[in-house]
C-alpha cells in the first residue's frame, strides 16, 4: 500500500518531493483502457487525481509543490468543486504554515440553493484580488474556464491556472484565449510511462 510515505518524505527537496508526487499519480491516479470523459471525448488515458489529492501522503507531497506555482501577489486559491476542493484546502494550509497569507476559496457549479444562494465559498477577498485557480486535471480547460468566470463576474483578477496534470489536449491553447496561462506540475506522459491496469468503460 501506498497509504503513506516515508517519514524523509515529509519534508524534502522539491526534487524529491516531486520524484514521490510523481510515483504516487502513476499508480494511484491513471489508468490505461477505454474511457469516456468528463469532455465527452473518448480516451485510452483516465487521470483521477482524487485517491492522491484526498489522501494525506498525498496532500503532503502536493500541496508545496503546488504553491511553488501561486503567483506571489494572489490572495486566494480557487477551484471548481469538487476536484479543487482538496487542492486549494491544503495550498492554502501550507501557505499558512510559511507565514503566506492566501485564502481557499471553492467555486460551486450550481449557485446555493437558500440562504444567500452564493456561486463562491470561502473567506472572500476585496473585488479586485488576485486569485489563482487549481485544478486537478486540465483537459479541454471546460472545468477551468467555468471557475474563471465565476470569478470574475466576482470582480477577481486572474491570470493563471495551476494544474497537477496536464492532458495537452487543448486545454492550454483553450485558456490562453481567455487570457489565462497554464502551469502544469506533469504532463500525461509523466505518469502514464508506469504499467497501469487494463480497465474498460462501455
């Protein structure tokens, strides 16, 4: 089982941090067969960071890893529910153990439905903050762009997409269009050089 790392692990080199990370997605999150995407698409390649993101070996590994990414004068961290929610949880929790002031903020797909009926939760910042969104998985850049545009219809100011993988299936290109750019922690091809169950979708 892959349920925890070494204790040298806890807190290493960022090279060795992202060696680990690295190994831990191979096993954990992809998988090779016939899958349907969340883009409609068809793929042979499955990316499903949850097991890693979810799982306290692997916050540990991600979350300094992915605040290296953060622009410096963002002021919160925030993604589309619920594959960001474990990410901006345990960046902003990070940060917090340097001394960074930066906030996690979850972006609903469905406004709330009673009370103030919110798209946004979280410790909101002023109109105007900058804002970095997380995600786990980049695609076609759907489930990004819908995030950015909650947003900033907030009056937020983003600039930048951090991912912990990036599909390179025009996604990037979808972004930059929308004046976003993409930091990517790994490429598919990172993770999907390991041997992976054979797992078929109808």
């Amino acid at each position: 089982m892959d349920s925890q790392p070494p204790a040298a692990l806890l807190n290493p080199p960022s090279a060795q941090r992202r060696e680990a990370l690295q190994q831990m997605l191979a096993r954990q999150a992809y998988r090779r067969g016939n899958f349907l995407l969340a883009s409609g698409q068809r793929s042979q390649h499955y990316v499903n960071c949850k097991p890693v993101s979810l799982s306290g070996a692997g916050a540990t590994l991600l979350a300094p890893l992915l605040l290296e990414q953060v622009d410096p004068k963002a002021q919160a961290v925030a993604g589309l529910t619920m594959g960001a929610d474990p990410l901006v949880s345990c960046v902003a929790m990070a940060a917090g153990l340097v001394g960074r002031p930066l906030d996690a903020l979850i972006v609903r797909k469905e406004p709330k439905g009673h009370g103030t009926g919110a798209w946004i939760e979280g410790p909101l910042p002023m109109p105007g903050a900058q804002v970095t969104v997380l995600e786990d998985v980049v695609t076609t850049g759907g489930s990004c762009l819908k995030a950015v545009e909650r947003l900033r219809d907030a009056g937020y100011h983003i600039q930048e997409v951090v991912t912990v993988v990036d599909r390179q299936e025009g996604g990037s290109a979808a972004l930059a269009t929308a004046g976003l750019r993409l930091k990517a922690l790994f490429l598919l091809e990172h993770i999907s050089t390991h041997p992976a169950p054979l797992e078929h979708q109808p």
